[in-house]
C-alpha cells in the first residue's frame, strides 16, 4: 500500500475517531444553538429547532453532562448562556457554575425554546436552530455530519452557505477513498507502525470513563456484570467497555473518543480491543494494529448504512470489534471476513431506539456476539453464502447490510419515533 493512500486512511480515521462529551446529538444541537446565539450577537426572545427525526429521537432519552437531566431542553438553555461553537462537540463541557445558571435560565424561559421535526428533511442528521431578537434572526444549520455547518446567517446577510452540505454522501468525508475489506486488513496490519500510534490516545480516555461508569451510572450494567465476571475474561472486558457507556449515556461529563459521531460506538472499538489484548498479554503492536482494525472497519462498514440510521451502530461497532479481536488471536484474513459475515447474521436486525441508558444493555449483546463469532472464525466456521445476509464476497455481505439500513428500516425509524413520541407514562 502506498503512502498517498496510507496518509488518506489516516486522515479519515483522525476526522472521524474525535473527542466528544455527552452523546453527540444533543452536542450537535448545542452546537448549532451556541453558532445561532453567536451570530445574533445577543440572548435572544425565542429559540426554534428544526431537527430530522434521527437527532429529535436521539436526542430525547439521554442524560446531559453535569445536569443530572436529561433531553434538549437544558442543552439547549446551556448553549444559550454559556457554549461556545469553537469547541465543537465538547460544547456542552462547561463549568459548574454555568450550568446551575443554564438550570435557572430555563426555568424562567423554558417557553421560549421550541422544538420540533423539519418536514419534509431529505438528510437524517440535520439540525436547524433559528434565534430571535426583536426584528433580528439568525439561523445556523448543520447537516450530514454532527460538526458540519452548511449555512449562518443573520437577518438578510448570508455568512456560509453550502450547497446540498458540501459532502456527496451521507455523513461520508473523503468519499473518493474506496475502502474494502482487504484495504483496511492491509492498512491495519502493514502500515508502519509509527504512523498508527495515533489510534492508542483514544484508550486513556475511553478507559477513564470506564472507570468512572464501574462506580454506578444508569442501569448500572457494567457495575453489576463486573462484580458476577468471577475472573472471566470476556465478561470482565464487556463489563469495564459497557461501564463507560453506562457513564456517558447517564450524563457524565468525562470526555471520550467517538467514532463516526457516535461516542457509544467509539468505546465499542476501543476498550474490547485494548482490555483484551492486556488480559491475553498481547503486545503493544498487537493491540496498536488490532483498534486501528477495530476503529477502521467500523468507519467503512458505517459508510455504507449511513451516519443516522434505524440501525443501531452498535451493529458496525461490534463488527470492527470481532474483526480486532480475530486479529489478536493471530487470525487470518480470511478467518476475519469469516468473523464479519457471522456478526452480520447475528446483529443485522438491531433496532435504534434512540439514545439512552440502555445502550449498554445493546452494547453488551454486540460484544458477546463479537467474541461468539471471532471463535466460530478461528474455528473455520462462517455462515453459509446462502444464509440472511451473507454472500461468499464479504465487501457485498457489508454492502448488503448497508441497504438495510439504508433502504430496509426506512419506516422503521418512523414507527420508533411514532411510538417513542405517544407513550402513556
């Protein structure tokens, strides 16, 4: 592999393995919200939302940073008083004293903020924030990708304006890198090894939140598998890699390392591989190659069903992660493929029913069939290409997968939102 394609991998990896706080929908919102703030130059009377139904539906269920509430409402009113759109996805990330001020600000302005579906919305992570003041507007949109601003404006004065977003597919960057399953084996495995070590900063934090989460967020579900793993290994590593989930679903203010605008799926890809690999005394190449195998197959599969999707991301998360962990137990490229076809057929029909402390409970089921199937792949077993999903050519099963989600759960995602929207509490 040559360098020019070797520096394009990179690339894409660093854009699309970043830090974020809380879960990067309601960051996104916040994000949008602090630019609309910014370019109206002052607090404004009215605050209105637009959002595709893929961000409003997970944007409803999950805790704030250092809230201890949750939903968009108190984003929103944080973004309002004290964000600042320069740090991106990390918006949310403010002093505590801001945020006993957003608290109060929205109790004597929680009607000022509006929020509702953009309809018709071509683009499933589209966020529109309109801020008002007297006679003055400003409107900042963001589409495609959680940080990608295609339009700001103010009044009649028009600062950015992007054409269809700028970006050719959906939430896709470098769109003429073509990556495969042979590509991404062979970067992760032959790249020299100083051009990957990139890929390791995403451990400390992740494992950090891990840490964090072991002390008792949400369900509780890393805490509680921890203290019945009984020296397991397996159940120990999912119980540490769902603990971090349990923290950053509930709130938590620690910051991690997403992947392709998910924080959930980048702690998939990472704490599998690097707790793993410690416990089976892997070396440190080893587990460098293994998360950038993790991370990298995730981001490829991810392309083809869409940065939003009905699809849980769980599913491409914990493929890369089967993938990773066949390649620590010295597995061939062929016994790789053999892990993703069986991952297909076990998680294809994986449901997003949006953001929320249960993710762990998704997470821990993708991380148990990453581990079933990497077993059943150093075994030479691999479902048959007339099975669900699954073709003799893995690229066309990923392929296959990606028109699931894509095409197939289309009205999945309405029937969620329907019933997410009309529950009788």
């Amino acid at each position: 592999m040559n360098a020019n394609v070797r520096e394009q991998i990179s690339e894409l990896i660093k854009r699309e393995v970043v830090v974020a706080t809380g879960c990067t929908e309601p960051g996104a919102v916040a994000l949008a919200v602090a630019k609309a703030r910014e370019t109206l130059g002052t607090m404004p009377d009215h605050t209105e939302l637009l959002l595709s139904k893929n961000v409003f539906k997970n944007a409803m269920g999950v805790g704030i940073p250092g809230t201890g509430m949750i939903g968009l409402p108190i984003a929103v009113a944080i973004a309002l008083t004290a964000g600042k759109s320069e740090k991106q996805l990390e918006v949310l990330t403010v002093p505590q004293q801001d945020l006993e001020e957003a608290k109060k600000w929205l109790a004597n302005h929680g009607d000022d903020i509006t929020i509702g579906l953009k309809c018709p919305c071509e683009d499933k992570l589209y966020i529109e924030c309109i801020c008002r003041k007297g006679s003055d507007t400003a409107t900042a949109i963001i589409s495609k990708r959680h940080t990608n601003f295609i339009y700001v404006a103010r009044n009649n004065n028009v600062l950015l304006d992007k054409e269809n977003g700028a970006i050719s597919t959906d939430g896709d960057t470098g769109s003429e890198l073509k990556l495969s399953t042979r590509i991404v084996y062979d970067y992760a495995t032959t790249a020299p090894l100083d051009e990957l070590l990139f890929i390791r900063e995403t451990v400390k934090l992740n494992a950090a939140a891990a840490e964090e989460g072991l002390k008792g967020y949400g369900l509780n579900t890393g805490r509680i598998l921890m203290e019945n793993a009984e020296g397991d290994i397996v159940h120990t590593v999912i119980a540490r890699t769902v603990a971090a989930s349990d923290a950053r679903m509930d709130g938590c203010t620690l910051p991690i390392y997403s992947n392709s605008g998910s924080g959930n799926q980048g702690i998939a890809c990472t704490l599998p591989i690097f707790e793993y690999g410690k416990a089976k005394h892997c070396s440190e190449e080893q587990v460098t190659r293994a998360l950038i195998l993790s991370h990298l197959m995730s981001i490829y599969i991810k392309r083809g069903i869409g940065r939003l999707s009905a699809l849980c991301g769980i599913v491409n998360a914990t493929i890369g992660v089967s993938a990773g962990i066949t390649y620590l137990h010295g597995g061939s490229f062929d016994q790789m493929c053999y892990a993703i076809k069986n991952m297909i057929n076990t998680l294809a029909g994986m449901v997003c029913d949006g953001a929320k402390p249960s993710c762990a409970l998704k997470m821990s089921t993708g991380l148990y069939s990453a581990f079933v199937c990497a077993e059943l792949a150093l075994h030479n077993h691999v479902v048959d290409a007339c099975d669900g999903l699954s073709e003799k050519d893995t690229d066309f099963s990923i392929r296959n997968l990606g028109r699931l989600g894509q095409e197939g759960m289309e009205q999945t995602d309405d029937v969620v939102l329907d019933i997410m929207t009309h529950k009788a509490f």
